[in-house]
C-alpha cells in the first residue's frame, strides 16, 4: 500500500519539479512538520539573501510578488536543518502555571514537570527573564498577554499571545539571541498556516527586550 503523502511533502515535490514563483507561494507559508517553522522562515535561517518581508504590490488587491524564491538545492537544505534539530525540539506551554514539553514525535502530552527545566538557566529562560523582569517569567506573561505555545531553540525562544492590541495585528514573536550578544526580535502574524513577517528589530541589547515588545505590541509584560 503506497504511503500517503502529507501536504508539505506534496508541495515540496511539486516546488521541486517546477520551482516557480506560483508553487513556492504555496509551499512559504507551509509549517514543516515537527516543527514550529514555516518553509519561508526555514529559508530564512539558512540563507542570508531570503528577504524578510515582501515589498507592497503596485496593483490594488494583488498579493506581493517574490522579489526572488529559493532553489531547489536552498529548500532541501531548509527543510534538513530544520528536520536535523536546529529548530525547537519540542514544544512548551502554561498548564496550571507550569510548562510542559512534548518531545518531537510524541502524540501524547508528556507528563507536566515544573519551570525551570534544567538546574541552571538556559538561554530561551534568560530571554524571557530579561524581557519580564521576573524570575516567573512564563507566570508573567500567561497572567499579563495570555502566552501559550511556547517553544525554543538552544539560543532562541518564540510564543504566541491571546491578548489584544489595536497597535498591531502581531500575535507571536521570535527573540533570538546572536553570536554578538545582542538579540534580534522578529513580531509575526499567524493564523493557521498563513503567516507573515510584520516587522523585525536587530541589535537589540537585553535591557531593551522589554521596552521594543511593549511599544511594538501595545501591550505590558511586566508586572
């Protein structure tokens, strides 16, 4: 019995046999599986060229032309550095206050363990103690924005928010932390599996995270 393909693997092939602009407008926007990245921030992270965001269309009601697309050499090394780990590998969200993780893989919930993970801190816990101020970090921005969906990398955290802003349509942010020691905060709209780049802040010192979220969003993450 032949296996059944998934939609990411059908529009891969399909971008791979005829890498136009029309087939990786339909593949950008796809979340590679077991992971939290889409195609176009997969393509992101792997060569310095992608362009972030797309430049306005000329015509009125017409979606944004590519001002270039991947090869196909580009996508099958995205899609292997994002498959090999070097995106989130797993999963973090509030439950009564604490965060669980469930491992790539893992249908189930894994069991709820309490925050911090580990014995000392890691990146993506210092992150968001810089950007809170707090030591109960997650505690603070469940309470004060509704995060959930949490999910990191080694230097990198991103999550989602439920609260409302009329200064932005953005509802998930990316801190990553670079080789330089400042941060780069990328604020991105998602629904579904439409996503889109609203604005992305290099150079970032740690004592501005909270200060560039909160005058981005609108919104306090602070107690």
């Amino acid at each position: 019995m032949a296996k059944h393909k998934t939609a990411f693997e059908s529009r891969v092939e399909r971008f791979l046999e005829s890498p136009t602009e029309a087939n990786w407008d339909v593949l950008s926007s796809t979340i590679i599986p077991g992971t939290m990245r889409t195609m176009w921030q997969a393509w992101i992270r792997v060569d310095g060229a992608a362009p972030t965001s797309l430049p306005p269309s000329r015509i009125a009601g017409a979606r944004p032309r590519w001002p270039l697309i991947p090869d196909a050499f580009t996508v099958r090394r995205a899609v292997n550095e994002a498959k090999a780990g070097k995106v989130p590998a797993g999963w973090w969200w509030l439950k009564e206050g604490r965060a669980a993780v469930v491992p790539r893989k893992t249908k189930a919930m894994a069991k709820v363990i309490p925050w911090p993970i580990e014995t000392s801190l890691s990146i993506p816990e210092v992150i968001l103690a810089q950007l809170t101020g707090s030591k109960n970090a997650l505690g603070v921005l469940h309470a004060m924005i509704g995060a959930h969906s949490f999910a990191y990398d080694k230097r990198l955290i991103q999550f989602k928010w439920k609260a409302k802003s009329e200064r932005t349509k953005a509802n998930t942010v990316v801190i990553r932390l670079e080789l330089d020691d400042t941060y780069t905060m990328e604020f991105w709209k998602i629904r579904g599996a439409d996503t889109e780049l609203l604005v992305s802040y290099s150079d970032v010192y740690n004592d501005a995270l909270k200060s560039v979220f909160e005058r981005e969003t609108g919104l306090r993450v602070s107690l």
